[in-house]
C-alpha cells in the first residue's frame, strides 16, 4: 500500500460553500488540500465529502488523520524530521 506524503504539519482551515469536494488523500496535489488527480500511480484514492451548507471547515494537510477529510491534530504527534512536501519541492500550502 502507498504511504501518503505529507502536504504540511498543520490543519487548513477553509470558508466552503454547499457542494461535494475531493480531498486529497495521497498528499501529492499541487491544488492542497484538494485533488487534482496527482495519485493515479499511488492506490489512495480522495476521499470526496459533501458540505451541506455554507461552513469553515478544518481540513488535515499531513493526511494522517482518522477522520478524513477533517483534522484531528494527528500532526501533533509527527517527529520533528519528518519530511513534508512542501520541504520535497519547494512550497507549499501557506
């Protein structure tokens, strides 16, 4: 099974309208916290979720949460050196 990569060491919290969104589950998106098809060579597949009406939400960015597409501070609990992908390529989700 693939392992996900860490996207950062922090939730994202987002103003979301009513719809259904693609959380990305694989931690490879360049479009963080959302799918943008970036796990094709992986098995993780995005967790799709429907926001029924206007809300925040708090969205886990190191995609080691139990409640996926949501955080539950799993984060809080990485080892200081574990890489992320923003420290892979670069950037990442601010």
């Amino acid at each position: 099974m693939s392992e996900p990569v860490i996207a950062g060491r922090k939730s994202i919290k987002l103003d979301l309208a009513a719809g259904t969104y693609s959380w990305c589950r694989c931690g490879r998106s360049a479009t963080q916290p959302f799918c943008d098809g970036s796990h094709k060579d992986t098995d993780l597949a995005p967790v799709d979720f429907e926001i029924t009406e206007p809300r925040r939400v708090s969205l886990c960015l190191c995609k080691l949460t139990q409640t996926p597409p949501f955080c539950d501070h799993t984060h809080r609990t990485l080892p200081p050196d574990e890489p992320t992908a923003d420290a892979l390529v670069g950037d990442g989700p601010a």
